[in-house]
C-alpha cells in the first residue's frame, strides 16, 4: 500500500501527517508532494523523516500532484491524504482487503472523524445512506463520488480515468474523476470500517476555495451532464450559492472556459446519468456541503 499526500504551505501539518502515517502497523510507502511552499515544508520533511519520498514542485498544481505522487508508486493500491487529515490503524489494510475480493472496484471511501471533537463530519451521514443502485457484490454502499482526501484506490482504474483534471486543479476535483470511472464499468463504494480523521487547517482562503468550487461544479455539470439536468443543475446552484461577488467571479471563471468545455464535452452514458441522477435531490437537501466563504 501507499499513501500520497499533498500539502502547501503547511510545514507544521505535513510533519504532523506524515509522523502519524509511519506509525501506522501497515507501514505504507509515503510519497509526499509539496505544491511549491515556500515555508520551507519538503525540505523539513526530508529532514524529519528521511525514509520517504519527497517531491518538492516548482508552483502549485492542485490535485494534479496526486497524479504525480500516483506515477512514484509501484503498489497496486493508493491511499490519498490531505496534510490536514489522518488514516486510522488497520484502516488501509482493510481497504487492501476489500479491493482484493472485488476486482471491480475502483475505489473506497472513509468514514471521516472530525478533530478534536471526535464526531462524525456531516457528510458521513449522506455516504452511508447513499441513494445510488449499486451491484450486489459490493461491500459498501454505492456511491458517484468521494472525497479524496478519505479514499483508497486502485492504481490502475486511477491511470486509466487520466487521474485528475489539471483544468480542475482543486475543488470538487473528484466528482468528474467519479463519473469517468464509473463510465469507464469502475464501482465506488462507501466503507464503514474505515476511519480518516480530519482537523481542518486554519490555514486556508475560504473565498478563493468558493470561487474554484463554483467554477468546478459548472465546467462538471457542462462536461459530463446531458443538456437537460446541466440546465437544471446550473440554475440550482445559481438560486443556492451566496450573491456575491465571489459566486460572480467563479461564474465568470466558467464561463472564460467555454470553448475548452465544448471541445471536451462528453456526457456521461445513460446508464450512469440514471444511476447518478438520484444524487440530485441529495444534493439539494445536503447541509453537508455549502458554498460559504
């Protein structure tokens, strides 16, 4: 098993991260990639923990450095971490165990423990009772995405859906690498036994974050939707998102990118748009997830 972690600009958090996974009895292979920090974060982890791989970027490419980090690794499972966030023992073994017994299954999700008040995030609750048909032989609820900070992959399925966009860079990135595995005959599940914690960073642009995030749930919605629910989709998160100039700007951003979505336009199969279109209501309901900032 290995494990990636991104980071940037959060020396203390990456060491933090990184210490508490080679504590882990699974002893995975940790590949760490700085996204260009410039508080001298891969040069402290070197230090610290010289047994792992650092990779230290010239700038900040987002969820793209997962992909780099995959590309180091040889191990047929990839479990992602946020320098925030933390596997729980046992948790990657377990999740070595269920891809083993289902060879087509592409990913697994976490349940995720919020810290230090040990509670469940809120979004645990809409993953465990997720509304999306899945087959039988799945050893958790079926899902059309994840969070990837609180996932476990299989390399392979990963490299074949291309890893994540560099359009995207961060925010809502997994939604689309979602639906193409999902396209692609991959399953998606959602595993109870598995624990991430999480201790949000303090140091983060909550209003830039919104920005990407609207941006991302409009080029998603435009790529991968049929016209109809894109429709509707869009004039949802037009009524539910903050009035501001933040939610003008990352429409604008979309909107900047209309000729690279038309070129790269590709709904998603019927038969996935029909599984994934429950996910909707879902969505409109959710309080999990809110564009605030």
């Amino acid at each position: 098993m290995g494990v990636v972690v991104i980071t940037w600009e959060r020396r203390d958090e990456a060491l933090a991260c990184v210490e508490r996974l080679l504590e882990l009895p699974e002893q995975p292979h940790v590949v760490l990639v700085d996204n260009g920090s410039t508080d001298g974060t891969a040069d402290a982890v070197r230090d610290r923990f010289p047994t792992i791989e650092v990779v230290a970027l010239s700038e900040n490419l987002g969820a793209v450095g997962r992909n780099i980090g995959v590309r180091l690794l040889r191990t047929p499972y990839v479990a992602f971490c946020d320098d925030d966030t933390w596997w729980g023992p046992g948790s990657l073994a377990a999740a070595a165990d269920a891809l083993d017994a289902c060879p087509g299954l592409a990913l697994v999700n976490a349940r995720i423990v919020v810290e230090p008040s040990g509670v469940e995030d809120p979004i645990v609750a809409e993953l465990r009772d997720s509304p999306v048909p899945g087959p039988d032989w799945l050893p958790g609820p079926a899902l059309g995405s994840f969070l990837a900070g609180a996932s476990v992959l299989r390399r392979d399925a990963f490299e074949q859906a291309g890893g994540f966009s560099e359009r995207l860079w961060l925010g809502g990135e997994e939604e689309l690498l979602a639906t193409d595995l999902l396209s692609a005959g991959w399953e998606i599940c959602y595993l109870e036994e598995l624990t991430v914690h999480h201790r949000a960073s303090l140091l983060r642009d909550a209003t830039h974050r919104r920005r990407v995030g609207v941006r991302n749930t409009l080029w998603f919605t435009w790529l991968r939707r049929p016209l109809g629910p894109a429709l509707r989709r869009t004039l949802f998160l037009a009524g539910s998102v903050p009035r501001d100039r933040t939610s003008l700007l990352g429409a604008w951003d979309a909107a900047r990118g209309i000729g690279w979505l038309l070129a790269n336009r590709r709904p998603r199969p019927a038969e996935v748009e029909a599984r994934l279109s429950v996910l909707d209501e879902t969505q409109r309901r959710s309080t999990a997830r809110r564009y605030v900032g």
